[in-house]
C-alpha cells in the first residue's frame, strides 16, 4: 500500500503565499537548495501526526490547464510499473516522469475524475 508522503502547493507569487500560511497556519518555509525555486514547508514537529509539503511557483495562468490545487504526492517503489497502472486504468498523464535530483522521480497523473496526484519514486541519484 501507497501512503501519502508530500503535498505541493502551486502558487503564482510564492512569497505572498508563503507570507499567507505562515499568518494564517504557523507553517515555516526554508528554500531547498536545489536547481529549482522550490520552497519546503514545515508544517508541524516532527514527532505529532502529519506530513511536510512543498511550494512552486505554479505553472502558467488561471485559465483551467495550471494546477490550482495542493497536489499530494505519494510514494511508490516503482514509478513505470504504476504509471502503467495508473493508465491503464483510466488515469491520464498530466507531467511526464522527472528527475527531482537528488531526491527521485516524479510524475503526475489525473485520475478518472480530474484530480491531480503526484507519484514519487526515492532516488538519491536521480539527476
């Protein structure tokens, strides 16, 4: 079984919604480090029940293509082998698998009703 890992919020001015949901929630943003603009949010200790998520600049505009929701992502062991299941099953692809280097590879998926999920497979290599 899949769990839940990460959420993502897609955001067109990241400051403003980090500055948001550290008022209105509590939540702590740090940058990641990495090649992209990405920032991780906290969103609790480490030791209560929840999960951490992240930010990105969203994608292009609101005009019913960009993603206008907190997208979770959810583990997996092979991404090829369930992106197959996910489409077969009905499942459309919204993002081709990706390298997030240094952590693994995503992709995105619309199930049958429209909902977009993220699929992360761990790769410490991924580049």
């Amino acid at each position: 079984m899949s769990r839940v890992v990460h959420f993502e919020i897609h955001a067109e001015n990241p400051d403003r919604a980090a500055e948001f949901y550290s008022a209105v929630l509590g939540w702590k943003f740090t940058t990641w480090g990495g090649p992209m603009d990405y920032r991780l949010i906290e969103t609790g200790p480490a030791d209560e029940p929840g999960i951490n998520g992240g930010m990105i600049k969203r994608h292009g505009e609101i005009d019913g293509t960009a993603v206008i929701a907190y997208v979770c992502t959810v583990d997996v062991k092979d991404l090829d082998a369930t992106l197959e299941k996910a489409l077969s099953s009905g499942g459309v692809l919204a993002l081709p698998k990706m390298p997030v280097p240094g952590v693994g590879w995503l992709a995105y998926v619309k199930d049958t009703e429209g909902n977009i999920f993220g699929m992360m497979q761990s790769d410490p290599s991924a580049a």
